[in-house]
C-alpha cells in the first residue's frame, strides 16, 4: 500500500514516466527514504487513527516528554482550538494527535496535503492546502477544510492547528527556528470561533541540516523531510502544554493582526518546564475517568 508510490511521482514530473523513468522514480523513492516511509506504514496499516499514530511513533522509535501535563485533565468538556509552532512539519502531528487521543477521541487536527497521504488517519485530519508566503489565493480545500472545522467546533469536538501552514524555518533575523508568519485564514478561524484556546510548544525539532536546506528552496526541504522521521529515535521530544486562553482573553483583541500576535507569543514565549513526564504516564487521564 505505502504513502508513496511511483505514480506519484509520475504526476509531479514527466522525467519519471515510462519505464526509464519509473526506474528513477524507485531509485528516488530510495534515495529520499520513501521507501522507509512506505515500510513502517504497511508495518501499521493495520490500524487507523489514534492507534495508528501510536503503532507508527513505536516502529520510528520516537518517545516523547510532556512538561505541565497536569493542564491536560483539566481541558474543557466541549470544544476548543490547540495552537502550536510547527518544527517537524508532521512527526508534531502525529504526536498530537497520539496525546490528545487519550483524552478527546473526537480531536482532529487540520494538515496539509503532504500530511493527508496517510490515509489510515483521515478519521482523525482536515485537510488544507496552505497558501506561500507570496500567495493570497485560498484553494476550494482550504475553504472546505475551514468550513468542516467551524462546524467541528459547533458540535463540541476539539480540533488543532498548525497556524504556520508549513513546517518551521530557520530565521536569519532571530537566528534560530521558527514558524514563518502565521495564516490570516486560520486566525479569522480563532477569532470567529469563539472557543478556548490551548497553545502548545514542542521544544525539539528537525536537524540543522534540514533547516539549512530550506535556505536553498522550500523544495528541496521537502524532499529531506522523510529521512527526519528516522534519525529522532532514542531521544526524548520536548512539549510543553499552555495555559488555556479564555474566549474572554481573545475578545481583547479586534482585529486578527494583534491577536495572532497575542497567540504566537502565547506559543513561543511558553518557558521552558521544570520537568518532563513520559506521554503515557497517568498524568495524562483526567481527573474522574
């Protein structure tokens, strides 16, 4: 089955079409680790949604560390929109998704198109299609994904995002990784919304060498991104759970500029925790079940 296959390929290129060229493509598919990719999900596939966030993570080997994991048992009962920066581009969502399963089966996190290829988790994804940082052109996906997670959030289920759209960048003016500017569609969501907020900050991120490689094109990053779901195993992911911000809190803000400021520092400014609980540790039932 796999996420990627030859005729994917095909459909990005005509250089691997016909059988020269479906040569490369498998030599590609190789090359670029697709082909591991293809393994640990078939691995899987036995599984759809939060059970198969959890088989994936045990097959790459990835753990990770929950600091104030105590405000997870006390999240609200009906809907409410998870915020967080975006270093992996969707080991996070994975991650997420496997985290707040325990808790919320309903959640569903929005993800791009490349996210969406996992198939065996379309129960728990929107799909949309982020716009660049030059394009204002919202595609029938994004409209769609946004008017699936309005409705979502009317019926009291929890949803997440990732504000960015994209996966982080290393910053030449802040010389460190981060989130490029945040969507004005997601925040028109979160300020029509009227739900609480929880932000979210992973600590850890990609190698050095992946964000170096967004300095030569986005695209060629993306071409990197399967081979970082295999070097993050043995380590310990660091995410740290926010305080919830009140519908309240949000309303002090008119306009989608000053509160996505407001929310991107609710993210990025979150302290580095005391300590660390491992994800499932107890900490992470609420209180009552």
């Amino acid at each position: 089955m796999g996420v990627v296959d030859v005729k994917d390929f095909e459909a990005v290129s005509p250089v691997f079409r016909g059988k020269l060229g479906n040569r490369f493509a498998r030599v590609a598919m190789h090359l670029f680790a697709f082909d591991k990719v293809n393994k640990v999900y078939d691995h899987s596939g036995q599984y759809s949604g939060a059970r198969f966030a959890a088989s994936l993570l045990k097959d790459l080997g990835v753990n990770y560390v929950i600091g104030n994991a105590e405000r997870l048992r006390s999240l609200p009962e009906g809907a409410f929109i998870i915020i967080s920066n975006h270093p992996y581009g969707g080991l996070d969502g994975i991650i997420m998704i496997d985290m707040m399963a325990a808790m919320r089966p309903d959640f569903r996190l929005m993800v791009n198109k490349i996210l969406s290829l996992v198939k065996t988790m379309d129960e728990n994804f929107i799909s949309v299609t982020p716009t660049g940082n030059k394009k204002n052109i919202v595609t029938a996906a994004s409209i769609n994904g946004i008017r699936e997670t309005l409705t979502l959030l009317q019926e009291g289920h929890p949803v997440g995002v990732f504000p960015s759209g994209a996966v982080s960048d290393f910053q030449f003016k802040s010389f460190n990784v981060r989130d490029r500017k945040w969507q004005p569609s997601i925040l028109h969501l979160i300020h029509s919304a009227k739900v609480p907020v929880l932000p979210i900050r992973f600590f850890d991120g990609n190698s050095a060498f992946f964000y170096s490689l967004g300095l030569i094109s986005w695209r060629v990053r993306i071409i990197r991104q399967p081979s970082e779901l295999f070097n993050k195993s043995g380590k310990e992911h660091r995410i740290s759970i926010g305080k919830i911000i009140t519908v309240e809190e949000q309303d002090q803000f008119t306009d989608i500029v000053s509160l996505g400021n407001f929310l991107r520092k609710a993210v990025y400014d979150m302290p580095m925790p005391k300590y660390f609980v491992p994800h499932n540790s107890i900490s992470l039932t609420k209180e009552g079940q």
